[in-house]
C-alpha cells in the first residue's frame, strides 16, 4: 500500500516547516512518504489504494468519508505506534484538551492523542465535556453566527478548560482557545518542542487565509 503525508492547508500556513519535520520523520521511519498538498475539499488525485497520513481532523473526516479508494490514518495513531520518535519530556505539567470536532465519533483519534501526551510526560486534565461528548471550540460557527457570537462561543469553550495550558490538534481550535483567553498548546508543536504561536488569529483574517490556500491548492 502506498502511503502520503497530507500536512493540510491549516498547518502549511501556520508553520510549514514543522510540516516539513514530520515528512523528514516519516520518510526515516517508514520509507519513502510523498508530500500531497491537494487539499481535502478536492478530489484526490492519487493511485487507489493510497493511504493518506493526516494531521488534520477536518481532513481526517473528509478522506474517510467522501472520496472512495483512499484510505486515512492520523498522525497521532502513527506516532502512537513508533519506535523511534523522539518524545519531548514536559516534566509531569498539567494541561487541559480540547478534542476537535471532526473526530467527535473517533476513539481511535483520541486515544492516540493521549499516547501521546502521556509519552510526553503530560498531566491531562479533562474538561466536563471531552472525548465523543466533546462540544466545539467555537470556530465551527463562523460564517453561521455574527462574529462577535462566534467569539463568545470561543470564549465560553476555553473558559471550559480546567487548566491554563490547552492541547489541541487543530490548528483553528488554537486561534478560538487563543481568542478565549488560555494558552493554546497544539499538538505538533508539542511533539518538537516548540511553543504554539497565536499568528493570524482574528476569524476573518484567518479563515481568508485558509480559503487561498484551499483555491491555490
């Protein structure tokens, strides 16, 4: 089976390089991985029988339902796996998670995560609603509701959180995590040490720059 790594339009515009890390792992650890930059809401233009490695929920969602012949797996299963992967230490801190939306019906997905960030050495301390009762960072509503609605709705969500620190593993639940006043932690910045920066976090900005790169790509 022929295996891609599909880094999303989220991650590509908000650090490709950490897009690049994964791909240099991958490529180590199972052989040689193909970048695939078509974005997720196009037909894929690859070989039937192809599985796609994401780190995207959306893209996670979108792969495993809409397109036939392809398969997909996260990232987050993949590493939960591995051998070789290096895993950072955080030393026993204590950190709130925030489950994205798209993978609400995906154990697999969560249970991954938490592999992982017990291979890290992090606390995780759960909100009420978590895992498949998870409810949505806010971001889902824009285009939906008044902006200022859809802020308040990323407001009442990171004010959910019962630590200050917030894992996530979708880059626009960081913007509404960021936006709600907690310290957004996401995932693949965890995974190489480095800190998650707000970037482009107001929603039309951000979702304009999103929308290019779906176009583009």
């Amino acid at each position: 089976m022929k295996k891609v790594f599909a880094p999303g339009c989220a991650l590509m515009i908000y650090k490709p390089e950490l897009g690049r890390k994964v791909l240099d792992f991958l490529n180590s650890d199972l052989g040689k991985i193909d970048e695939y930059l078509v974005c997720c809401r196009h037909e894929p233009t690859l070989d039937k029988r192809t599985q796609i490695i994401n780190t995207c929920a959306g893209c996670d969602k979108r792969y495993r339902e809409l397109y036939e012949g392809v398969t997909t797996i996260s990232l987050w299963e993949v590493l939960a796996e591995s051998k070789t992967f290096s895993f950072p230490d955080y030393k026993g801190k204590e950190m709130a998670i925030l489950d994205a939306c798209p993978t609400r019906h995906q154990e697999r997905v969560h249970n991954a995560v938490r592999v992982l960030l017990k291979r890290m050495n992090i606390i995780v301390l759960e909100p009420e609603k978590t895992r498949t009762k998870g409810t949505c960072c806010g971001d889902s509503f824009y285009g939906v509701l008044p902006l200022e609605q859809v802020k308040d709705k990323m407001k009442k969500r990171a004010g959910e959180m019962p630590a200050t620190d917030v894992v996530v593993y979708c880059v626009s639940c960081s913007k509404s995590i960021y936006i709600g006043g907690k310290k957004p932690r996401y995932l693949v910045d965890l995974l190489f040490g480095e800190d998650t920066i707000p970037g482009t976090f107001e929603p039309d900005e951000w979702h304009g720059q999103i929308n290019d790169f779906i176009n583009e790509h």
